[in-house]
C-alpha cells in the first residue's frame, strides 16, 4: 500500500504513520501563523517533505490527531526533563508520571531524537572553525566525528589537517565498524563543548571504506593519491579497498564524452545492458548519447525485452565497467576529473 493510500485509509491508526506524516497532522493542528513560524526553524528539504504530506491529509480520525499532539507533547517534557538533569533524571521524574512502560517508550524517542543533535550543529561550522575545534583531539575521536558529517565537509576539513594526522584520521574512518555506546560516551563531552547538551547513541555502523571513498572523490588528485599512497603504507588491503571504492558506475555521469566514448569500444554489450537495467535516466541517456542512434536503438530494444536478472548480475556487470575504466584511467586513455578540486590537466 503506498503512502498516499495509508494517509487516506479510514482505518489508520498512530502507528502507521511515519515522522513527516506524524510532523503533517501536527502542524495541521495548529494555526496557520502558528506553523509558518515553525516552519522557519526547518531545513528546506524538511519543509518541502511535510507540505507534500500535509496535500495528501484526508479523512484522519480526530482520535489519531489527538495522539499524535499528545506524543509531542510528551517528547517535549521529556526534553525539558533532559536538560534540567539528564536521561536518568528525565527517566525517574517520567516514571513517576507514566509508569515504567511509558516513561520507557518516551525515553526511546527522545534519544532517537537526540543521537546526532550534537553533530547538526558541527554540519553548520566551516572547516576552518571545525579542524581549529578538532585538531587537539584524538585521531579516533576525530574520525568518529568526520563519520557523521557529509562526504563535502569531511574533504573539506581532511585538506586542513596537517599532514600526519590526516592519514591517521582516514585510516581510522575507513577501519571504525561497530561503534559501542560505551566508545561514543567518550567523545559525548567534545561534542557537548560545541553542541551544548549530551548526546546518546547506540551502536551503528559508522565510517569505513566506502566511506572514505565517497569523501577522497571529492579531494583534488594529488592529495587524494597522497593520502591513498599513505593509507596503503599503513595497510596495504584497507587501501587497495578505497581505491576500488573510489569510482562508481553512477559517476560515469561526470566523464567527459570523448572518454565516456572511448570505454563503451572497450566495454562487452553484454555487460552494458546488464548494467543499465536499474541505472537512473541520466546514466542511460549519458550512455545513449555517446553511441550511434542505431546503437543506441539497438540497446533501448534489448533493455525493453530484458526479462528479470539477479540484483547481484546487475551489480557485477557494472563492477566490471568500473574495473574497464579504472584500467583505461591507469593507462592515461580516459580522464576520471570530476572530483572535488577539478581536474588537474593542464591544456596548452
């Protein structure tokens, strides 16, 4: 059943809602003044996500309103009971009101809320502001910070670490894995310093290889094969594995024509097709155009009459292309520039 059709179901209950939706039916609730004021305190794609629910609210039963406020309301006295003296604190007081049951409910929900509260606010600082806040730290305690915050501001602030503790830091995102409650308590009071109150978290899996990846895309290439040249010193399989990471299928999107060209004469027509069987509109139009209409007609005409292939086909075949292009790339045929930074060629 589609979102659209669980808003409109008569029989809905509190449970079946999801945040935004809940977030829709609350602000419904209150003025129009009243949630244009709120709405002023959300980020964009926030309000963008809850007006796009509030169109699809129809025929919700008053009682499931009324919950809703009354979960909101009982989120916002647990916060307060947060930071007058913390969870334990917050936890007996709610106890006392609720029941055990209840207080727990509401306890869950208040750290769910909270877990990355502390990190929003390191998103909002530059990377100068974030590194002068970060460079007294520990390389571990700095990676598991970098981990929460987008792949841009991680690059970002990797190119202002002096060297040596760079490629710790890296090392280090790319090897986290399970991170216990117990480890993010540790760093709860250098978040605090910045966020202003505690933070809770329970375990997740944070960083790795992939990771590292997605942020060394986005660093000019003769720091990203530094860093990769020191990963690799440091630990020859880590850094083997963030340089297969380091190109996805879906980038084929930045190469330039003449080197998107060049691949598809290498590439086997079997693989092609396999690959773009779930790739998006924009990574099959990228491939289309730099094929000759027929060509590219021909490939349309297998790709309509394709029947259902394993995910895991689907995966390898666009693993391989991958291996083609790097392979074309080590071999200076094909020119991988659209990392962060730009490219590096220079034309004369």
């Amino acid at each position: 059943m589609s979102t659209t059709d669980q808003i409109k179901a008569p029989q809905i209950s509190k449970n079946d809602l999801n945040g935004i939706q809940k977030a829709a039916l609350l602000l419904i609730a209150l003025s129009v003044e009243t949630a244009s004021q709120v709405f002023k305190y959300l980020e964009p794609g926030d309000v963008e996500s809850i007006s796009a629910e509030i169109s699809k609210v129809k025929n919700i039963p008053s009682t499931v309103v009324e919950q809703v406020i009354d979960d909101y309301h009982d989120l916002v006295t647990a916060r307060e009971y947060v930071l007058e003296g913390g969870i334990d604190y917050a936890q007996q007081v709610l106890e006392k009101s609720f029941g055990l049951s209840k207080a727990m409910e509401v306890i869950d929900k208040v750290k769910n809320l909270t877990t990355l509260h502390g990190f929003d606010v390191l998103k909002k600082a530059d990377s100068t502001q974030l590194v002068n806040f970060l460079n007294k730290e520990h390389p571990q305690t700095i990676a598991l910070i970098l981990s929460h915050l987008s792949p841009d501001q991680t690059a970002e602030a990797l190119v202002e670490l002096p060297e040596d503790l760079r490629t710790e830091v890296v090392y280090r995102i790319a090897t986290l894995g399970k991170i216990s409650p117990q480890t993010l308590t540790q760093i709860e009071k250098v978040v605090d310093e910045l966020a202003g109150f505690s933070i809770n978290q329970t375990m997740g899996q944070l960083g790795g290889t992939k990771s590292v990846a997605n942020i060394l895309n986005r660093i000019n290439i003769s720091l990203n094969k530094e860093i990769i040249a020191a990963i690799e010193n440091k630990d020859e399989d880590v850094g083997f594995e963030i340089k297969r990471l380091m190109f996805l299928f879906d980038d084929i999107i930045h190469l330039q024509d003449r080197d998107v060209q060049r691949i598809l004469k290498e590439v086997d027509r079997k693989d092609l097709a396999l690959s773009l069987k779930v790739a998006e509109d924009r990574v099959q139009e990228k491939i289309f155009s730099n094929m000759s209409e027929r060509a590219a007609d021909l490939l349309k005409e297998e790709l309509q009459f394709m029947g259902p292939v394993k995910l895991k086909e689907v995966e390898a075949a666009q693993g391989r292309i991958v291996d083609q292009i790097k392979r074309l790339e080590e071999q200076e045929e094909v020119t991988i520039s659209f990392r962060g930074g730009g490219s590096e060629e220079v034309y004369v």
